[in-house]
C-alpha cells in the first residue's frame, strides 16, 4: 500500500469514527467509494498519532500535495482535541491560504458595485433589501425547488460542460431537511453520485435561488466531484481522493461554485445581482471572521455588521458569530467562502485565456491555493491583503 493509500484508510478508519459518536463528518465527497466497510479508529487521539507519522514520511519522500493534505488533517484534529492556534496560523494550515482580509476600500467598492446592480432593479439599499430581493426573484413554493433546481441544472449543464471540459457522468438525488445549522443546500456523494439536501429551517426559495444553486451544488459541487472521480479513475492519481470541509480544496470548490453565475450566465441580470450581493455579503463576513479571531467585542462586531448590510437581522448576526468562534471546523471551513469568491470574481474579469486555463483544471483535480496562485500569477492574493 502506498502513502496516499494509507492516508485514505486513516481517513476513512477517522471518519467512521466521527460518524459513529454522532460528530461531524470527515469525508464529505469520496471520489475513490469503495463497498468495503471501514473499521473505525480507536480514539482521535489514535488517529492524531497515525497522522503525524505519515505527515514524516510525506516531508521525506517530498509528496507536496500529501503535505498540505496532512497538514489541513493534523490542524483540524489538533483543534478538536482542544488546540486553538493563532486564526491565521489555522487557516494557512487547513485552508491553505492566507487570512489578512480586506483592506475597507475594496470592500466599499465591492458594496458599491452591488448597490448599483441592485439600483437597476429598482431595489433600494437599506433594511429591506433582502426582503426587496426576494420578491424580485420570484418566490416558489418549497415542494416546487428539487424540480425548479433539476431543471435549472438541465439548462446549463451543456453551458458548464463546455466551459470546464468535463465529461464526466452523474446521477443526482434530492432530499430535504430540517436542522439548525447555518447551511441552506448541502451537497455530499461519492464517485458519481451526488445528493443534494435543502434545509428548510434555512432555505428561502425563489426562481433565482433554484437557477444559483444548480450552479453552485450540482454543477459546482456535484459535477466536479464526479469529473474528479473520473479523473481518479483513469490514472494513478497523486492527490488525496477524498474531499473534506477543513482541508485546501475548500477554496476552490466554495469560490467557484458561488462565482459560477459570472462565467456561465453573465447576462442574467437578476443571477448576477445576487451573486454581486453575495460576494460582498461574504467581504463582510470574513471582516467579522477576522475580528472576532482578534478579539473584537460582541457588540463591536454587531454594529459594524448593521453599518455593512442594514438589512441584516440579530438573528443572522448572531449566528455568523457564533459558527465563526469555537467549532474547530467552521472557524477553518467558513473562511473558504470569502477568500474563494474574491479570487473567482476577480479570475471571471481577467482575460478569456485565463478564466479557460483555471476551469478546466479545476475540473481535472482538487487544487489548493498554491495551485490557483500557480495558474494565474498575477491574480489578487487568497485570503485578502489587508494593507
């Protein structure tokens, strides 16, 4: 057995484990799905141990991407044994880019650029954007989505295909759910099947939303965890072939996925207008993700998330604090989806050579930020640089 092969069985051996006592998964897409069960570890400790060893033997042998891999496992379960390292330390270890944020300038203009394409539909900047929004976009009644999001799906897969190169088949399943947690649609599988759950406590559904997350779940997520599937199935790959929330593929797939609409439906005005609010939204959150992790007070990050998004209720406030504070996962998962939507916004305004070169690879393997940084050089720099 080789070092990624142990890996992946340390993996697996872990995630049994989590499963089993009722925590958070490991694994959230398998790309190598195999029939055979899975013992479970002994204890996270066990596991910690295991993956130090192997973490050794990656450095030896030079296996760069066994390393990151390594690196994103041993912070994650350092921090679920109790660890609480340094938030930028933490995030250049599982998410493997940086964590300065935005500089307020940029996040202004960013806001300004939403402000205005929300202008153009008539929607007024204040308390009652959202709500303005969402009428906009056309409410659907929630037993109508899994169809509006299919069909939606159906409408740009040729779109996507062409534009990523992927062939690569899936089969789709579509579920609902009820909990309290902060995600809305949640997308996990294994080879080429993929699910695609919608939490209702979460989920506002709109004509617009079904035609955003079938960009972002099914052709995002979905369509390329089958294409690295694929990918895995057709050579000796060298990347780890299973895909987890705390590690560095995160910003790949959350920036992409959420930037999907730029590339695929540029002429949507009512997509585009949710994905320049979106993009700032998450500007704004990372600001909060930041100065919670330098030790704002409560009421210092609530009032500076009133001046941002005045349309934004406590409720909402209090749950981007919370989600980014403790939970060793979220504190590292969440910050993928701002430093992962800045980059691919701005890739979607550079030039068609470009945006071509990173789509396709990133529909061939699941890239860190040290690979995008590698496939577009002269692109901003992950994570924000607050100067």
């Amino acid at each position: 057995m080789d070092l990624r092969d142990e890996i992946e069985q340390t993996l697996r051996a872990w995630h049994a484990y989590e499963v089993n006592r009722g925590s958070a998964a490991v694994i959230d897409f398998d790309c190598n799905p195999t029939d055979t069960a899975t013992e479970p570890a002994d204890s996270r400790l066990t596991v910690y141990l295991r993956l130090r060893e192997l973490h050794t033997r990656a450095e030896r042998d030079e296996a760069t991407h066994l390393v990151s891999r390594l690196n994103a496992d041993i912070a994650y379960l350092g921090a679920l044994l109790g660890e609480h390292p340094p938030f930028a330390a933490y995030i250049r270890a599982t998410q493997g880019c940086g964590a300065a944020g935005w500089h307020d300038g940029y996040i202004t203009q960013r806001g300004d650029q939403a402000r205005q394409a929300l202008a153009n539909l008539g929607v007024e900047w204040g308390p009652d954007t959202s709500r303005d929004l969402h009428t906009i976009e056309g409410p659907i009644e929630t037993d109508e989505a899994p169809d509006a999001i299919r069909q939606a799906a159906a409408d740009y897969e040729d779109a996507v295909r062409q534009a990523t190169g992927s062939q690569a088949p899936f089969e789709l399943t579509i579920e609902t759910a009820d909990v309290d947690a902060y995600w809305a649609y949640w997308l996990d599988g294994a080879g080429h099947r993929v699910r695609l759950r919608l939490n209702l406590r979460r989920s506002a559904f709109t004509k617009v939303a079904a035609r955003q997350f079938a960009l972002h779940e099914v052709l995002g997520h979905g369509l390329q965890g089958a294409s690295w599937t694929a990918q895995a199935a057709a050579e000796d790959v060298p990347w780890v072939r299973l895909s987890s929330v705390h590690a560095p593929q995160q910003v790949l797939l959350e920036g992409l996925a959420q930037a999907l609409p730029l590339f695929i439906a540029p002429d949507d005005e009512l997509l585009l207008t949710r994905t320049r609010l979106d993009h700032y939204s998450q500007l704004v959150r990372g600001e909060l993700h930041v100065a919670l992790n330098r030790g704002a007070s409560i009421e210092e990050l609530a009032d500076h998330a009133r001046f941002r998004a005045p349309w934004i209720s406590d409720e909402a406030i209090s749950d981007i604090i919370t989600d980014r504070g403790a939970n060793p996962q979220l504190r590292s998962y969440l910050w993928a989806y701002p430093a992962g939507c800045d980059w691919f916004v701005n890739l979607a305004e550079a030039d068609q050579a470009t945006k071509t070169t990173v789509l396709q690879a990133a529909y061939q393997a699941p890239l860190t930020p040290t690979d995008l940084a590698a496939l577009w050089p002269t692109g901003p720099t992950i994570g924000g640089q607050d100067t």
